[in-house]
C-alpha cells in the first residue's frame, strides 16, 4: 500500500457536501469496534516486522485528534498555513497504546473525535469553503478538503488494521 506521505490529493468535492463528510468520520469509531471485538490482546498488540499495533493504530487517530481542532482554530483565525502535523509521529511512539486497553482505547478515541465532529457542525456552512496552505503538500486547502483529508487518513490506518488481522500468523487470529 502506498505510504500516507507519498498520497497525493486533488480537492474538489463541493463545500455543500459537508454532512456527507462528516458522516463518513462519524463512522470510524464504530467501523473500528467491528474490526477489533471479540480479538485476543495478542493480536491486538501484535507489531507486524515491527510496525504499529492494531492499538498504537487507534492510539494514533487519538493523538491527531488535537491536530484536527487546533486547524480548525487555524482557520477561523484565517492563518495563511495550517499547522504542521509531526511526520515523526513522537506523540504516538511515546504514548505506549499497547499498555492500554482496547475499551479504553477505542472510548478515548470516540470521546474526541465527537468533540471535533460537534465542532464542525457548530461552524456556519459559508465556513466550509474557507482556504489555508496545508504545509506539507503545499496546496490550498479547504476546510471541507481538511475534513475529507482526515477521513482519507482514517481510511488508510483502517486498512492497515485490516491487513494486520488478516496476515497475522494463525495462533494470533483465534480466539
């Protein structure tokens, strides 16, 4: 699969399109308890060659969380370049997610990701199509293609979840 920073965006959708976009990251956190219930800690907490945990994944969203709001603060202020997210990810190699639990995971994760959804429904639909730089792909972006942006990445760590549960060796899938 292609690396989240090699991705590149085209932003087009309509600013009007907005309820569709936030629906689709409404529904992360339910996709993500579907995949991960009834799952071994073993296989939850499983490093593939030594990448992320299905937990450090989840963990991850968590984290970017504060990313999510502070760029809608960036926004209103009308800042000319969004905030910069850290691509070294320290917060989430620092944080241990696989010393938590998977309920206390995925509660955190649905806590602020409803904080961030509620937020965005707060905002005057005129505000949707609202522009700043993105600093690392160097292009306007909106905050309708800021919010598709974050259901894209979303999507990219739901993928990578999947392909854990699905390669994982044998003795790890069971339970």
């Amino acid at each position: 699969m292609l690396k989240w920073e090699n991705r590149r965006f085209s932003f087009d959708l309509p600013p009007e399109m907005h309820p569709v976009v936030l629906e689709r990251i409404r529904g992360t956190s339910a996709r993500i308890q579907e995949m991960v219930q009834n799952k071994p800690h073993e296989l939850l907490e499983y490093k593939p060659l030594g990448e992320w945990s299905i937990k450090e994944h989840i963990g991850h969203l968590t984290d970017l969380e504060e990313l999510h709001e502070g760029r809608i603060d960036d926004f209103l202020e009308g800042v000319k370049t969004l905030r910069a997210a850290d691509m070294e990810n320290n917060k989430t190699n620092a944080a241990n997610h696989n010393k938590k639990s998977i309920e206390e995971l995925l509660s955190d994760f649905r806590f602020q990701r409803n904080i961030f959804i509620e937020r965005l429904y707060s905002i005057e639909p005129n505000f949707w199509g609202q522009a700043s730089l993105h600093p690392r792909l160097g292009k306007p972006m909106r905050v309708i293609d800021m919010v598709v942006f974050v259901a894209e990445h979303d999507d990219y760590h739901l993928a990578l979840i999947r392909e854990i549960l699905r390669s994982a060796p044998g003795n790890l899938k069971k339970h």
